[in-house]
C-alpha cells in the first residue's frame, strides 16, 4: 500500500471520566478538514467511567460514524483501555487505524495528515504540544529531545522520517496502517507506557516508523491523570521539583553512528560482518545471528545497536545540552 486516495480511517478513543475535557475532543473532531466524514468511523471505549462522560459522547451529533462500548472494571490500565478500544477500530475493516485521547484536540487536518503520513510509514507518531501556560522545564526537556532526535537523522538518515522531524511518541497522537497495526499484536495490556513499547516493537520488526510534525494534537497539562506513570505524573514531578536526569547524548551518539553501520552493513553481510562486531563490540557470531531473524535493515539496525557498553550514563539537564552543543559543533567543522 503506497497511497491512499480514498481511504478509510478509524479512530480509537479510551475515556476515563473525562466529562469536562470531552467537550474539547469532539468539538476537534467535528471540525476535521479535507476528509470525507462517510470514510471515518470513531470508537470510543468507556473504561470505568462514573460521571456523565456516556451521554456526553451518546448526545454528541457526529458527522462520523460512532461506535460506543462500556467496560465497568475499576482499575486504571492505559494499555488495556488504548488496546481494547483499537480493537473496536480494528473491527470497522479500516484501512487505517488513528488513535489519541479524551483529554486532547487535534489539530483540524490531523486526520488529513495522518493519512498523508501513512502513505509513507506503517507507523506514524504524531507531535503532541501542551495547553495552558509554559512550563520552562518540560519545555525545555522536550526541546531537548527533538534536537537529540534531529542528531539521531544527521547520524542515521531514513528516506521515510523527515527533517526536522520531533521525539514525540504518545499515545494521544499514533497512527497504524490495519495490517501494521495487527503484525504487531495491538498494545501491551499495561499500566502505562503502551505507547512507547508497540513503537520500540514497530522498529524492531523493521517496520517504517514516521516522526510527523505536521500531524499535530494538542494535550492537557494537568497533574492529576487517569493512570500511573502518564505525562501527568512526569509532569507533577517536575512540580515536586525532581532533579531531571537524562541519557548522556554522546552515548545515546555512539547508538544512532553504530545504527547507521549497522544499516549500511546489512545488505552486505556477511561481508560487513566484522566491521559491524568491531564497531559494536559483539561478537561477528552475534552479529550474525541477530541478522538472520531481521527481515530488513531497519530491524537489523534496531536489534543489534545496543545501548553504549556499561549503560548510558545519567547527566542533568544542563550538561545535556552542554555536550549535545559539542557534539554538534563537532559534526559541522567536521562537514566544512
């Protein structure tokens, strides 16, 4: 599938008592642009929900198909909430399946973009932005991660991620082509951090995973989430004060360069093959092996570039953009 010129779309939306927010999320739905709204259906799942979010969304006059199903269980799980109810977007015979969350907007071509993207990428992950007023320090923490991501594309190029792409990977704004969406056997049924994981899966199965800044969806700040370990949480850390400790980029460097060979390499193995062990300190046996289980490159890349040996070491902040600022500094004297 290269194209899409009449696609179909489902939406999958998991919503824990989420009344006063909803409002927002369907009224960004109702406003998509430059899409057909006979070709879009919208599952919502309402998990565990006690306060008037069912007839908010029953009253809601979408211009979309609607689907709504109740699970009464109690206990908060982002995984098993997100992978039931893109389980109901699964069961619409979509093309492609979207999904984000009730306390969120997207943009109004976020659909539009979404489809744009996936006719690049199996897997798309959109860029997720904050409502409400600053806040210095997770700015400054995600600011930091798009440039490292930035680092990551001059390091290790691929023709289907764009530049200037972001780090973005949350579950408020995904994207899946159906038949990537089933290859990687839907979300972990976890607390939170599904997101994260069936993305990791989608690189380590060689599948395309698109960064796309055009696919936009804007978020609550708020510190009190539905679930443990969300961006709530992070979010009222930061509050607390927690010192913000991140991975040093010059080892989270030394994997992008060794991803990079390991890309270059694959087609030539088992020529590359000691080239690639002596880069990353494995052994050509190991080299080997993990490329005979990798359908491509990007698999290839994903699974043998470990992590720097020893682990990444933890720096604050501070000394983060400190060495990322050397690092790139280095890179363009290196290119002049």
């Amino acid at each position: 599938m290269s194209a899409f010129p009449h696609p179909t779309v489902a939406i999958g939306v998991p919503v824990r008592d989420e009344q006063s927010l909803l409002p927002g999320l369907l009224g960004a739905l109702a406003g998509q642009r430059r899409i057909d709204p006979a070709s879009v259906t919208i599952a919502f799942l309402l998990d565990g929900c006690t306060d008037g979010s069912e007839p908010l969304i029953r009253a809601w006059r979408s211009p979309f198909e609607v689907s709504v199903r109740c699970d009464p269980r109690g206990e908060p799980s982002a995984g098993r909430a997100r992978g039931a109810v893109m389980e109901q977007a699964v069961c619409s015979g979509a093309a492609l399946l979207l999904t984000t969350d009730a306390d969120s907007a997207p943009a109004p071509d976020w659909i539009a973009a979404a489809v744009r993207a996936l006719a690049q990428a199996e897997v798309v992950a959109g860029r997720i932005v904050r409502t409400g007023l600053p806040d210095p320090v997770q700015d400054a923490l995600e600011a930091y991660y798009d440039r490292l991501h930035a680092h990551r594309r001059r390091l290790d190029p691929v023709v289907w991620d764009p530049t200037p792409g972001h780090h973005h990977t949350g579950g408020a704004n995904l994207g899946f082509r159906a038949d990537a969406y089933r290859a990687l056997g839907g979300f972990d049924r976890v607390v939170s951090g599904e997101d994260a994981l069936i993305l990791d899966r989608a690189h380590r199965l060689g599948l395309r995973v698109r960064r796309e800044p055009a696919m936009l969806v804007a978020t609550s700040p708020r510190r009190r989430g539905r679930v443990p370990g969300g961006l709530a949480c992070a979010l009222a850390r930061l509050d607390d004060g927690d010192a913000v400790q991140v991975a040093h980029p010059g080892d989270a460097a030394w994997q992008y360069r060794g991803q990079a060979i390991a890309r270059a390499g694959f087609a030539r193995l088992p020529g590359s093959a000691q080239g690639i062990a002596a880069t990353l300190e494995l052994p050509v046996d190991e080299v080997l092996a993990v490329a005979a289980e990798c359908t491509n490159a990007e698999a290839f890349a994903m699974r043998i570039a470990p992590s720097v040996p020893g682990g990444p070491r933890m720096v604050s902040l501070a000394d983060a953009l400190a060495a990322l600022d050397a690092l790139e500094d280095a890179r363009d004297v290196a290119a002049a």
